[in-house]
C-alpha cells in the first residue's frame, strides 16, 4: 500500500500500531473494533499518525485504507513479538509506537513526541540534577540510557538507520499519565536502536525492552494515554466524547450549556427508541426543542413524553380500536 506523504519540516516517522491482543477484561472483545465517537477505537490511532510514511497495524485486518496488517506469530502471543512482527516493516529512522485503543491520541500529541524526540535538550552546566517528574508539556530527561550491544547491530533491517546528532538523543520518549506512570505503547522510538535491542532481549514486557532505550518522559494536556481496557472505560470514552459535542453544539447555537440537562433528554431517547422506533428519537427531542423554543411545552414535558413512549403499545392499540 502507499504510503502517507511526509509533513514539511517533521521527522521521517514510521507508526507501529499493536491491535491484536486478547482483550481478556472485555470478555475477549474485538477492542479495537470497539466505537467512540461512532468510528472504531484502531481508526482513532490510524488518523493521529496519518504523517507516517508507514503505518503498520498488527492485528486483524479491517477495511483501512493506506495501512499495512500484519500478524505476530503466533497470533495473541504477547506485546513483544506484536512489536517485532511490527517492525520488520519499519525503514523510517524514528518509529511511533502505539496501542490500538487509544480513543484521545491526536496528532497534535504525536507531533510533540517527535518534537521531544528530534530537540536535542540545552547543555547544563555542573553535576546533573535528579530527575523530576514529567510536566503537562514540558519533556523530562531521562537517566542516560546504557549503550546497545554492538554486537546485534545486524539486527536492523531496510533503510533504518540511527537517528544523527541534528536528530537530538538517541533513545526514545514515553509518554506518561497523569499520575507519572509509564505508557509504554505510547511513545516514539529510534528504529534501528529498538531493532538492536529488540534482538538481544529475551523477556516478555515492553518495560523491560524500553525503559532503557528511553531518553525523555513526557507529560502532555488532555488525556491521550487513556485506554479502554474495561467497558467502563469504554463508556468513559463515549461519555467525554458526548461531553465534547454537547458544549461544541451549545456554542454553535448560542445556548447556555448549564441549561441542557442532557442525562434527561438521554433518557427521553432512549425510552422513545425502545418503546417505539429509533427514527422517532432524534425526531421527539427535535420536536421538544421547537416546543421550548415556542414557549409551549409543559414544565414536564420530557415526563410526559416518556410516558407515552412507555405505553406506546397501549396508545396504539387503542386509536386503532377507536378507529
């Protein structure tokens, strides 16, 4: 597949996306499938490297344009072959490292890893000072990482090659949450490096592979390290994204959002969906708001009209006796 045209000026970047795991706490969910939004959680991850020269998702295929799938073997077996499935594609010099169910990750959030990544830090004069903890927006050093074997340097594969010194330091950025944890599959990697290191490693964890390529800890606003592992986080996700909509369209209709009670109209729809049909959702919550907006709806008008969903069989049956 062709791949994405390069951004004037940003690092060359290849994406790896891992989005094929068991999804045991989803009950074995397809997850990335999983909508927010009303497009799946993997589309929201594809769209925030849509820059990449590459963007390789391992993982099932899906109808994705403009992406490479492939599959570690055994499929499921673990984020550490995902990644080296992931990787033998990769020839750009930096990669961005991904989950797949990252429904906040923009790529505004990419960019200032790379930025991070390619922005070699000021000199500092003296001792270095302790690490502090990461910062929204601000990158943290990291403890200098230990050199690479030399001896897997055979291990890079394609046109990958170490990042030069213009690049900034060779070792990777993590992204942390707002507590200061570690994301590991959020984060932005020299190739060759991880391919190197990837190849003398024998464990199993990416903390384990990364924490000692990495250079920078970086804190960054809004929240693009959130993941849905659980269905209450799933709904978390739906919740902020209606959150969003509901000011965005507030603003755009010059109301007050304070004077939506939103969890009530929910309910309205969701009752006249059920009770009824599903066009005739949108279509009650339309005609109350030309009633509110004409001064003719009772002050318990989303009662009533709940009501009446709830006995629509009822009132239906009757007017067809009447009749």
């Amino acid at each position: 597949m062709a791949p994405s045209a390069e951004s004037p000026g940003q690092a060359v970047f290849d994406a790896v996306i891992l989005a094929g795991g068991e999804a045991r706490r989803l009950g074995g969910a397809d997850k990335p499938g999983l909508t927010v939004g009303g497009r799946p959680l993997v589309e929201h991850v594809v769209t925030a490297v849509a820059d990449a020269r590459t963007t390789i998702v391992v993982g099932p295929e899906r109808p994705i344009p403009a992406v490479v799938f492939v599959r570690e073997d055994p499929p499921r077996s673990g984020p550490v072959p995902a990644l080296a499935a992931g990787l033998n594609g990769v020839t750009a010099p930096w990669v961005v490292l991904l989950a797949g169910d990252l429904p906040f990750i923009t790529a505004s959030h990419v960019t200032s890893l790379l930025n991070a990544a390619t922005t070699r830090p000021p000199a500092t004069a003296g001792a270095p000072s302790p690490r502090p903890p990461a910062t929204p927006a601000h990158p943290t050093p990291a403890e200098t990482p230990p050199p690479v074997p030399g001896d897997v340097a055979g291990a890079a594969s394609g046109d990958a090659r170490e990042p030069g010194p213009e690049e900034g330091p060779v070792g990777g950025v993590v992204m942390v949450d707002d507590g200061g944890r570690e994301q590991w599959l959020a984060g932005v990697w020299p190739a060759a490096r991880l391919k190197r290191a990837l190849a003398a490693y024998s464990g199993r964890s990416l903390k384990g592979l990364l924490g000692p390529l990495t250079a920078v800890r970086l804190a960054l606003p809004g929240r693009p390290w959130f993941d849905c592992d659980t269905m209450d986080d799933l709904e978390e996700a739906r919740m902020h994204v209606l959150n969003e909509w509901t000011a965005l369209a507030c603003k755009e209709l010059g109301i007050d959002p304070a004077d939506v009670d939103r969890d009530l109209i929910l309910d309205l729809t969701k009752e006249v969906a059920h009770g009824v049909a599903r066009p005739a959702a949108p279509l009650t919550a339309y005609l109350l708001g030309l009633a509110q907006g004409a001064g003719t709806a009772p002050d318990d008008a989303v009662a009533k009209l709940i009501t009446l969903a709830k006995n629509w069989g009822q009132a239906t049956t009757e007017t067809l006796t009447d009749s």
